[in-house]
C-alpha cells in the first residue's frame, strides 16, 4: 500500500517526459493522457490516506539506506490528505482546461503535479529545495504561457523574485548543513535543540524569506498580483489553490521541526501572526478596489493565505483551535479558489475582458452556480468549511486575548465579502447563456461545486457528532524524529528495495 505514495511521484513525472511522443498525436491526446495520469494519481492519494486515516504515520526509505544516511518520503494524516487534495484539483484543473491548449501545456502540468507531490513527502532538506525548484520553474513557464507582453512581463517578475528566493532559501540549507552535516529532516530537527540563538534567528529569517515568497506572504507577494491575471485560468487556478499553498505547507512544516523550541516558540508565533495580520489586511483592502476580476480573486488568495497564518499561530497555543481552522481553511481556499479561477478565468476569456462591469456577459449555469458556491464559502457563509475555519480561527484569538485583531480582522472580512459579491452577483445576473469549450468545463465546476457543498454538510455533521480532528496535524517535534528513526515504523512503511 505505502508504495503508492511513491507512484504518485513518478507517475506524473514520467508522464511529463512522455508527453513529447504523446504530443506527436495531438493536443487532444496530451489532454486526456494528463487527465489519466491525474485521476490515476488522485486515486492512489486517496488509498494513501486512507490508510494513514486508519493507521500511523508512513516513512518510506529509499535504495536500502535508513535515515539520516538515506533519503526517505514521511507522510503524516495530514500530509496525506493535502497530497490527495493537490491531484484532485489537478485532475480537474486539466479536464476544465478547455481544448485551447498544446501538448507542451499538459505535458508541464504533469512535471508540476510531480514536483508538488514530492515537495509534500519529502523528508529529506535538499530534496525539498530541489522539489521546490521544479515547482517554481515550471510555474514561471506555464505564467509566461501565452508569450504576450502582459504574460512574459509577469512571467519575468515571478522569475526574478523567485530565483532570489531559492537563492536564499538555498543558502539556509547551506548553513544548515554546515552546521550539522545532515540533510535529513528528523536528524535536523533533533539537532536544531543546541543551535545558538543567532545562528537559528538567520537560518528562520532566510527560511521565511526563500518560501515565503512561493507562499504569497506580504510583503514578498509582489509578483502574485500580476501572475494570476496573465497566466492561462488553469494555471492561476492551480497557483492559487496548491502552488502557494503547498509552499506554505513546507515553510510551516519546517517551521514546526527546526524553530518551535521553548525559547523560540513566542517568538516565532508572533512574528508569524504579524505577517498573518499584514498580509491578510493589506491584501483585502487592496483587493475591494480591484476592477480587474482575476487581480481581484489573487488579492483574495494571498488574504486567505495571511488566515492560514494566523491560524498556525494560534495554534502553537491553543492547537485545538488553531490547527482546526489551519485545516479547513487550507481546503476551503483549494476548493473555492480553484472553482473561481476555472470559472472567471474561462467567463473572462469569452468575454475577452476582465473588468468587473464586463467579464461576464455570457455564463453558464456551471459558472454561475460556482461563482455563487465559491463567493459564499470563501466569504465564510454557514455551511461552508470557509465558515467553521473563520469561526475556529476567531474563537481561537479569543482563547489567547487577541481581542482588538479579532475586531480587525471581522472588519477586514467584511471588505472580503462585499468584493467577493460583486464578482459572484456579475455572474449570477449575466444576460447571456455562455457556451463552454467543452463538456469537461462544466463537470470540473460542478464536481468543484458539490465537493463544496459536502464539505460543508461533512462539518456541519462533524460539528454535531464531536468529530475529532486533532490528527489532521503538523506532526510534533518529537513525535516526527521518533517515528523516523524508529525501526517499528518501518513495519508501517516501505523500503523501495525491498
């Protein structure tokens, strides 16, 4: 069973040096052959995580070598379950694509769904880094797909910004391992215990700094606000909804094993709740005076983002709250926005305009029933998961006396929420019945749709019946070294060699 984690990695990523003989026969061909090669990944997530629903946690060694001295892929409940939701939304990301597009489009789509699946296992410092690098190149490519001014210009500032952010990033791993002459993440984590204060404050700082650009954390998320708008609507609903948010994913799973020991825990969690609090005020203001629909939806993911921070914050104290609302915000944002960005991306490029008063003179019912679903459950509208992640994250500054940034941010929210309305009310009250490129386009919104909709009646039902989500966590410090190095998970996990 473990070994399906694996093939979740190579399957795409053969799939993506395929794709030039595959390309040979058509763009049509290339489209489904990426469309199966998702489903087939999305598939072997989902046994993954059942099995890490049911059991422990999964460490997967490869060429016979144990950790720290060979390369291993960890997988924790939620580890598993943000894999099984990153190939969901690449599924169906490649079958609402339209019939617009080449070969060379699916065939970096699929080397992308490689390198996010390997960023999210990885337990292994360099090996992230080169994931991460694969996923940075691959979406400056597919950013500069259309090869126009608009494209290319936001192509080249997303390149710039993020060359300097692995450069930085890559410079923390230097230091890192200068310093204990590992790369393995458990041996790190145990050995970050005895790094000097300075020596742990540059390598955090460096660290925030190189993924948190990837993450759309302010003030480095300059280049989101022009990559979204050029880049084709699959790719800003791919970007939006698992590119920034599986770099933040990394950043706070490095966070969790290298800075959160007891001198450093205060420190960490009030910087990260300050940048949370910048960046999701300073992009929800920006974004209520967007005219242009998909500039308006990428300030809106890097608020969204700000939340996610906030709510890793709150819970280093009160993880009860805070890892909840981590949770159902990171899958509210993956679903909704990736609804959205298929939806307004495909309505704009009918309608050849992205102005609010414009973009959307014809409509499909599938575009309209999304633009209402997604509005409403990113505005944090009951049932929705946006709703529960809010109120969890609310509660939770409460629990630990935040009482004026609770103030705050309601009144930011309610900016979100008159925004997002306008967008979802621009597509309700569409005159014209618009015409999909083909059937794929309206199944992707209407699975986007009723996924939506079920996660919401799930937690309305989870809420009621006490669910305990307390697993659908970072795993602890000490619990992530022990199961690493501990020879019984091996019993649980796999050796590629054996």
């Amino acid at each position: 069973m473990t070994k399906l984690a694996v093939y979740t990695f190579a399957l795409p990523l053969l799939a993506g040096f395929l794709m030039w003989f595959v390309g040979r026969l058509g763009n049509r061909p290339a489209k489904a052959f990426s469309a199966l090669t998702s489903l087939i990944t999305t598939v072997l997530a989902g046994k993954v995580l059942l099995s890490l629903l049911k059991g422990s946690s999964i460490v997967v060694v490869f060429g016979g070598w144990r950790p720290p001295l060979g390369i291993n892929f960890f997988l924790d409940p939620l580890a598993g379950l943000w894999l099984f939701s990153v190939n969901v939304l690449m599924f169906l990301a490649v079958i609402g694509s339209g019939t617009r597009y080449s070969w060379r489009f699916y065939g970096l789509l699929m080397i992308l769904l490689a390198g996010l699946n390997g960023l999210i296992m990885s337990g292994d410092l360099f090996n992230v880094f080169v994931f991460f690098e694969i996923v940075c190149l691959v979406s400056f490519a597919l950013v500069a797909y259309y090869r126009k001014r608009e494209s290319i210009e936001a192509g080249v500032k997303y390149f710039v910004l993020g060359s300097v952010a692995s450069s930085l990033f890559l410079l923390a791993i230097a230091l890192i391992y200068g310093k204990t002459g590992t790369l393995n993440l458990a041996q790190i984590s145990y050995l970050s215990n005895s790094w000097p204060a300075l020596f742990k404050l540059v390598v955090f700082v460096l660290i925030l700094v190189g993924l948190g650009v990837e993450s759309g954390v302010f003030p480095l998320n300059a280049w989101l606000f022009d990559a979204h708008p050029a880049a084709p609507f699959p790719v800003s609903a791919l970007l939006s909804g698992i590119v920034i948010e599986s770099a933040l994913y990394v950043l706070l799973r490095l966070v969790g094993l290298f800075f959160l020991d007891k001198g450093a825990v205060l420190l960490v969690g009030q910087t990260l709740l300050l940048l949370g609090v910048l960046t999701f005020v300073v992009a929800e203001i920006v974004g209520f005076y967007q005219r242009d629909v998909k500039r308006a939806l990428a300030y809106s993911s890097a608020g969204q983002i700000g939340l996610m921070l906030m709510a890793f914050a709150v819970g280093l104290s009160r993880p009860d709250l805070g890892s909840v609302a981590l949770v159902l915000l990171f899958l509210n944002h993956l679903l909704a926005k990736g609804g959205l960005f298929l939806s307004v991306g495909a309505v704009s490029d009918r309608s050849g305009s992205r102005d609010l008063d414009r973009f959307a003179e014809e409509c499909a019912f599938s575009d309209k029933v999304v633009g209402l679903v997604g509005g409403l459950s990113l505005v944090g509208a009951p049932p929705f998961l946006g709703f529960w992640g809010k109120v969890a994250l609310v509660f939770g500054l409460l629990a630990i006396n935040m009482y004026a940034l609770v103030g705050i941010v309601l009144a930011v929210m309610v900016l979100e929420a008159i925004y997002l309305m306008r967008i979802s009310s621009a597509m309700l009250t569409a005159k014209g019945e618009g015409r999909q490129d083909c059937p794929g386009q309206a199944l992707s919104l209407w699975v986007l749709s009723l996924l939506m909709l079920g996660a919401g009646v799930l937690a309305v039902y989870g809420v009621k019946k006490g669910v305990d989500l307390s697993r659908l966590r970072f795993t602890p410090k000490q619990e992530y070294i022990q199961t690493v190095y501990d020879v019984s998970a091996y019993k649980g996990g796999v050796d590629i060699d054996g």
